[in-house]
C-alpha cells in the first residue's frame, strides 16, 4: 500500500482531533452514525489511506459541529496528479 500523502495525513489528523475534543471522546462508530459516513471508511480517513470526497467531508465537519475550513486551511500541498498526457 502506498504511504500516506503529508495532506491525507494532516487532514486525518485535524479530523481525529475534532472527534476527540467532543465531550464525551466520541467513537469512530458515533461519528459514523452522525455523520452516515461508515465508521471504517473515518478511521481510514483517520490514517491518512484515502482521501475523503468534499460532500463527505462536509458531513464529517457538519456532524462534528465544526467549520469544514477547519479541517482544510493550511494544508500541506496534496500530491501531484498523474499527468494525463502520459
């Protein structure tokens, strides 16, 4: 498996921060339940292994009670594209 982008990797971080400032820590289930995001598909957003889609990201946020800027702003740079023309 490829290694996490640096970008991946700090939004999976802001993400997993976000969750467990709610009070009580909330699960990866909860956020899931929440957010009708399955709750294994967060945990590899989690991590850094993929890269959420904005409409699911938005849920994440809007579940979580939190700005979707909040997540993204100052991201590292994301990962080159393939070159199309290749």
């Amino acid at each position: 498996m490829p290694q996490p982008s640096d970008f991946a990797r700090a939004f999976g971080e802001r993400l997993r921060a976000a969750r467990l400032a709610k009070t009580p820590k909330w699960s990866l289930e909860r956020l899931g339940r929440r957010s009708r995001v399955h709750w294994s598909y967060i945990g590899q957003v989690e991590r850094g292994e993929v890269n959420p889609s904005l409409l699911i990201a938005g849920r994440l946020a809007h579940a979580l009670e939190v700005d979707l800027g909040s997540l993204t702003t100052a991201l590292p740079a994301p990962p080159p594209g393939k070159d199309p023309d290749e």
